[in-house]
C-alpha cells in the first residue's frame, strides 16, 4: 500500500473538495489531478464512503409528546355560578378603576361582593324596595351619587349592609358617579350612546337586545345627565329613549313594585347584560386577578369572551 | 414559541433527534428517552425558546443528555453495557459497506462522531455544530476531518474492525 501513500496537505484538499469549500477552479485543478495519480484516487474514494447519508429511522412515540394547547374553551351556561362570575369579571375594570382605591382593595370588594352574592340567593335591589325608594331619589336629584352615599358604595367601601344588591347595578351606579372618566371604561362610552340616542329606533334596538331593559334603565333627569335606576327584574323595559325623561324614578319605581327576585332571575339578569356588553364589543378581553386570604395577588389569567348562539364562551389563557 | 408550534416541532424534529441519539447511543430504550428528555425540556423552555431556534436547542438538549448518559454509563457494569451494545446491534440491518461505516463509527471518537453525524445527516454548518457541542468552528471542521481520516482507515482495511 505504500504505492497509494499521499501528504496529509493531499488529504486535507481532498476533504475540502468533498466538503464543498473549494471553488469550482480549484475542484476542476483537483479532479485532474486525482484522474492523473492513482494513490489520489485511491484516497478520494475511500474518503467519499465515509460521507454518509440518515438512515431511515422513526420515532415511534412521537404522538406521545405533543402537548394539548392550553387555551381552553369553557362553555358557561345559564347557572347562578356561571352568571356570578361572568358579571364579576365584567365590573372588574370599572370598579377597580373608579374607586380611587387600590387595586387590592377594589379586588377585595368584588370578592366580598361575590361571596355575598353568592351567599344570598334571593338577591333583592334595595332600590326596589318603596321604603329605600325616596332615599335614593332625594340622592339622585342631588347628582351626588357618591361612593360614600349609595347602597352600592357601601358594598365598595367594604362597609356591609344588610341589604342585597345587585352587583351590575352596584358597580354601574358607581361608575356612574365618576362620570368625568370616561376615558376609563368602556361602559361609560356605552351609557353616553344610550343617552345621546334620539332616535327611537336605537332605543328599539337594545330593547329588543332584551338585556338593558331587563336590568338597566337610562332616564334624563333635569339636566343633569341619564340617570342609571334599577328596574325590577322580568319587567322588559322596552321604552328607554328620551320620552321617559319626565317620568321620575320614584313614580316608576312606585308603578313597578318589587317582585322578590329568584336566582334564576338574577342569573338571568347577569347573563343578559354580559351578553349585551359582549355584544356591543364591551369588554372583550378580561384580565382576571385573584387574590388569596393574604390579600397576595396570584398569577393574572386572560379571559376572551365572546358570543356564539346565545351562549358566552371564554377562553382562558395564563 | 406556542402549543401548536411546539407540536410541529415534533412532527418535523422528533424522528431526527431519536435518529441521532440511535446512533451515538447504540441503544433503542436510551434513545427513546434521550429524546423525550430534550423535548420536555423544550416544553419546559416554550416560551423562551423560539421556533425557529427549536432544532438547534433539541439537538443541544439531546447532545448534552447523551453526554451525561455516556458519563454515568461509564459507572455502570460491564454485563449492562454489553447486553445493551448487543441489543441495539441486533437491530441493525445494514449490509455491506454501509455496515462497515455503521461498525466504524463507533471505534471513533464520540465527539468525531458527534460531529460527522451531525453534519451528514442533518447538514449542519460548522458553526451550526459548534453551537450544539460547544466548540469553535474551527473545532468542528478538524473533528470531521479527523474522523473521515479514522474511517477511511477502517473501511480501506475492513481488518481493523475484527
């Protein structure tokens, strides 16, 4: 063999023509050498064999290591629990961000309002009741409805009550008192529609979305603005353009005695303003802060809601 | 990187990952978990590790598994060791001179072999192998060199592997 011995610097041309590092010149120059010098041939074809190709093999278990997505959708039905917790999440920006008050504290609130909710399911508005009916007049012509004053506030200040409120209806009213920050929430971007709409037709329209009306209504009263009132549940308020402006919330509230809801009715009720919200393009996404006894905030999850046929889905992602 | 992305990952990269750790590994079972390790190590990493550098962190992830594999075999019996080379043997079928390569490349170094598999069968670069093995380029393209230098050897005088 000694007759195909080559230089280590033969050997290593070579290796660089297999590996593709020369030129075209310089491969062409190597080429005719290799067809002139047998032991250059020799070595070039052996050096070839080592270049291999993969084999054909396959990972048997591969669909053992796919992962599920961990975006899951969640179908929330019409149930107290479901209805609770979709209002919940709903009001969580607004009161948060209204209340001048530290998001721990809001956060704590809404968990006291839920618990209470959740606790009491004959939920009843006090606004409903005709004994609690002049007092919450006397504050809403005074424009002061003050976080410090309503019913619902007391809830928000953490002072408990032993009345049962709603809590769309706590945390609008709320809201509304903060009118000058509409920049802040969408909600009140929805409440300035409601108001500016004169046409009749629009009016038509959310009554016959079934939700506003169902718990909401928007009056003006005396210049001052629409004014938020608690209606009685199952009582489809269809009329809710301007020509109510000279009805007072308390004559209202005196034609409409308050039926003791149940809570399936106040299920219903969260369910069907959630869904108008989502349906106006409210809230689409909710970012969702729990916190534990400690009062610690625990890792925020993102909640996608949206509506397909008549049922709100969410989809949660961490 | 997302769920499903992850999950092309496997479709594209698996068969790879286990192809590799088969040949440097020589052992089906061990294989099998060097690439479940990379890939739940990938998971781990999901968010961090983008999809497009996911090949290169698998085989990384692989490369580094079967080097603590190796070294922890070391401590291991004798009789383990042969019984497993003995199995993952008997399931090969290559015949003739690639059966000659497949016997070669386990007299050569690990990490020559390292190299000339990562770039035959995946057609790495140099640098692309230097990031996985951690040495330079310059590393890389001697260690291949070296290694076809082992192999030619082998295969010119098939003596050597008896």
């Amino acid at each position: 063999m000694k007759q195909f011995e080559i230089t280590e610097a033969q050997e290593w041309q070579l290796f660089e023509m297999l590996e593709g590092n020369l030129s075209a010149e310089e491969a062409a120059l190597l080429h005719q050498d290799i067809e002139s010098q047998p032991a250059l041939a020799y070595h070039f074809n052996l050096l070839k064999q080592t270049y291999t190709s993969a084999p054909d093999i396959h990972f048997p278990e591969a669909q053992s290591l796919k992962k599920q997505p961990r975006n899951k959708q969640v179908y929330l039905w019409i149930s107290t629990a479901a209805a609770a917790a979709i209002a919940l999440l709903l009001l969580w920006k607004p009161i948060s961000t209204l209340t001048n008050k530290s998001s721990i504290e809001a956060q704590d609130n809404m968990v006291q309002i839920f618990e209470k909710s959740k606790l009491n399911e004959g939920l009843e508005m006090p606004s409903l009741n005709p004994d609690n009916a002049s007092k919450e007049e006397s504050e809403r012509s005074a424009n002061t409805i003050s976080p410090a004053k309503s019913p619902a506030t007391k809830n928000l200040a953490g002072n408990f009550t032993t009345e049962k409120i709603h809590p769309l209806i706590t945390a609008t009213n709320d809201f509304w008192g903060q009118k000058n920050d509409s920049q802040q929430s969408p909600l009140f971007t929805k409440i300035e529609i409601v108001k500016n709409a004169t046409s009749n037709s629009f009016a038509q329209h959310l009554a016959d979305q079934g939700s506003i009306g169902d718990a909401l209504q928007f009056n003006n009263v005396e210049n001052q603005g629409p004014q938020i009132l608690p209606t009685p549940f199952g009582q489809n308020q269809n009329n809710v353009s301007g020509t109510e402006t000279t009805q007072s919330p308390k004559a209202k509230l005196a034609k409409n005695p308050s039926p003791r809801k149940t809570g399936f009715a106040l299920a219903k009720s969260f369910y069907n303003d959630g869904k108008t919200m989502i349906q106006h393009g409210h809230v689409p996404h909710v970012n969702i802060k729990t916190i534990n006894k400690s009062h610690s905030l625990l890792p925020t999850i993102e909640m996608g809601l949206r509506l397909e046929n008549n049922v709100i889905m969410a989809s949660f992602n961490q | 990187m997302t769920a499903s992305e992850y999950n092309k990952c496997v479709d594209l990269h698996s068969h790879a990952i286990f192809r590799f750790a088969m040949k440097k590994m020589r052992n089906t079972d061990d294989a099998k978990e060097i690439v479940q390790i990379s890939f739940e190590k990938l998971w781990m990493k999901h968010q961090v590790v983008a999809f497009d550098t996911a090949k290169s962190y698998l085989f990384t992830t692989a490369y580094h598994s079967m080097v603590d594999g190796w070294r922890s075999q070391k401590t291991t019996t004798g009789l383990e060791y042969a019984s497993n080379t003995v199995e993952a043997e008997s399931n090969d079928e290559y015949t003739g001179t690639m059966e000659v390569i497949e016997k070669a490349l386990q007299r050569i170094s690990d990490i020559q072999r390292t190299v000339i598999l990562l770039r035959d069968y995946e057609g790495y670069s140099y640098d692309e192998i230097g990031e996985i093995t951690g040495l330079n380029a310059a590393q890389v393209k001697i260690n291949i060199f070296r290694g076809r230098q082992a192999l030619k050897e082998i295969i010119g005088n098939p003596n050597n592997l008896i």
